[in-house]
C-alpha cells in the first residue's frame, strides 16, 4: 500500500533477509533434510482433494488459478500474500468448497502466474475480475465475496474501495497498514548500504543446487516461528521452480516469484496515494487478525492503525501474522461461520 501522509511507508510483507533470526524462524524446515514433516488427517484430506486448475487470460498475463466446488454455488476468491502463490489456500480451500464454488489465484509475479514488467493496483484488480469470471464465481447468481490475505488483503481493500461493483463483500486476513516490523527496517537500510557501494538494476534469482539446499532456505515473511511444519513444507514445495544451474551442469530449484516484484510495485494508483483519508466503502468489510500478531503489537504500542474504529474485527488465538499456517482449522472454522451469517 502507498504510505500515509506523515506515517512514512505502511505495512508490508516484502522479502528481507537476516541471520539475525532463532534458527527455528531462520530456516524452520532445515531440520527434516527435505523431508516431508508428519502430517494430520484433515490436512491429508484437504490436499488430497484435486483442485481444477486452469490459467486465465488478462492483460497480457496468464494467471495461475486453482477452483474447489461446484458451480453455481456462491463464489469466494481467495487472495495469498506477497511472494506467495495460490497453493497456500490449498489445505483450507476444499472445506469452504462444501457451501461455495472457491477459486485461489496467484497474483501475477508470484506462484505460476506470468510476470511483468510493472505491477499496479489496479491491474491486481483487473486481474481478479477476470478470474472471478472466468472460474464461474458468478454463476450463482451473484458476485464473489473476496478473502486476501496479507499483501492479497491491502489488493482485496483497494478492489472494495475502487471496484464495489465487483465483489459482494470482502474479508480481510492479517491486513496491516503501519510501518514495517524495526528488524526489518534494519536489514533494509544494511542493504540498501551494500546496494549503494554495488548497485545492479536487478536483483538475480537465486539458484539452489538441490530441493533440500532450497527447502532449508525457506521462511516466512515478515519473520515469525510457526509449529505446524506440515503446512510450511507443502506451501515451501509449491513455491519453487527448476532451473538450469548457472554453470550449466544441471538443473537447480529457484523461487517462483518475481525477486524484482516490489521494485516493480506502481503505489501511484494506491488508495491512499491522495489524502490518506479512509475511503467510503460501498460494500462489506471485515478484518481477521492474529491475536500474537505485528498488528496487536503496534496496538499495544499505542499506534492507531488505519482500520482502527472503521470496520468490524474478529481475533483468531494463537496465531502470528500467517493465521492460515498457524491456526488453518480456527480460520476456516470462523470463515464458515462468518460466511453463514455475514453480510447480512
């Protein structure tokens, strides 16, 4: 999102690197040696059911997008976060897929989804439309409610926003717009240092040798320890691509978003590119968070954030910023109900 007038740069979930970090926060999956953790029946159960998987046509881009449910039923476009992909809504989508046809996209940069030369707001918004339409979520008879997590939530808020007409509601998961987590700010400004003594026009994928070397490497942005490493592995798998190794003798694994993605990022046409005023919302909102997540330590802080007093809110326990990882069954559990009752 643009930053606020006075506030500096608002939230975000960017890529940033550090080895400042625990080793269970650094590289969480590093102890199962490319392994797959144990994992629970419900999770088994929800993978196991294949999702139609097709790419949809828009502005020039083909966009990843995985369906769950029959159509006709009420339509739900679930939205992930930043340098995430579609596959993360995977575990929880098949349960909402009972009562509503559900579609999970990946944003273009991230998952399977093209790449670009730039990327604007309201091109994410496009985009969703045109999956909206394209995987029937409006076959029922009714325009799709929209889910977005992180990143995903700010894209959801500024559809609401700019493009009621393309949504019956939207429900936002984990959406911050403060600034960025102090360890973070950190790391960038050491990097930007290394940049300014070495500067590149791009940023290279990094390439592993191996899908051990890679899942090692994986972690969750911003930083946060996770304990269902099942769920952390499944979306670490989907999220890498092989590669031709740079000396040419083999192939590697490689990350599948975009590295230059937020250098790219257009914030001009954001929603709060203007006056930092809240918009007037013409449909639904609602917002769940993480109680243990960087918005209630901002909150305890004393920081006002910009949904504050707003919209209404709904605290999932137990759960950091990436509430789908941490707590999936509590989130579908409140999503059902929540769907059930809500917008009325």
């Amino acid at each position: 999102m643009n930053p606020l007038p006075g506030k500096g740069e608002t939230y975000d979930d960017r890529p940033f690197h550090s080895d400042d970090l625990p080793p269970e926060v650094r590289a969480p999956l590093a102890p199962y040696k490319g392994e797959e953790p144990p994992a629970p029946a419900w999770f088994k159960w929800a993978i196991a059911q294949e999702a139609e998987r097709q790419f949809v046509e828009s502005m020039g881009a083909r966009l990843e997008a995985l369906s769950w449910g029959e159509r006709g039923k009420p339509g739900l476009l679930l939205v992930h976060g930043n340098s995430a992909h579609a596959e993360w809504w995977s575990p929880l989508a098949p349960y909402l897929a009972k009562d509503y046809r559900v579609t999970s996209m990946s944003l273009a940069g991230m998952g399977n989804s093209d790449w670009r030369e730039s990327y604007k707001f309201g091109d994410f918004a496009a985009d969703a439309e045109a999956v909206s339409r394209a995987t029937g979520l409006y076959d029922g008879g009714r325009k799709p409610i929209y889910i977005g997590h992180s990143f995903g939530g700010g894209q959801v808020f500024f559809a609401a926003a700019r493009y009621p007409e393309h949504m019956h509601a939207a429900v936002l998961v984990d959406t911050g717009f403060g600034g960025p987590p102090p360890e973070v700010l950190a790391e960038r400004a050491k990097r930007a240092e290394v940049l300014a003594n070495n500067p590149s026009p791009d940023r290279p994928t990094r390439i592993y040798p191996s899908l051990e070397k890679a899942l090692e490497r994986f972690r969750l942005m911003p930083p946060q320890p996770a304990e269902n490493y099942y769920v952390l592995d499944f979306i670490a798998r989907r999220s890498l691509k092989q590669t031709p190794l740079p000396d040419g003798s083999g192939l590697g694994w490689a990350w599948k978003f975009d590295p230059n993605m937020w250098e790219k990022l257009d914030r001009s046409d954001g929603i709060m590119s203007g006056t930092g005023d809240f918009p007037d919302l013409k449909v639904p909102v609602i917002h769940l968070y993480g109680d243990k997540s960087r918005i209630i330590d901002r909150r305890k802080a004393g920081e006002r954030g910009f949904l504050d007093g707003h919209i209404p809110e709904i605290e999932i326990p137990d759960s950091h910023h990436h509430v789908m990882i941490d707590q999936p069954l509590a989130l579908v559990a409140v999503l059902r109900t929540l769907l059930g009752t809500w917008p009325h």
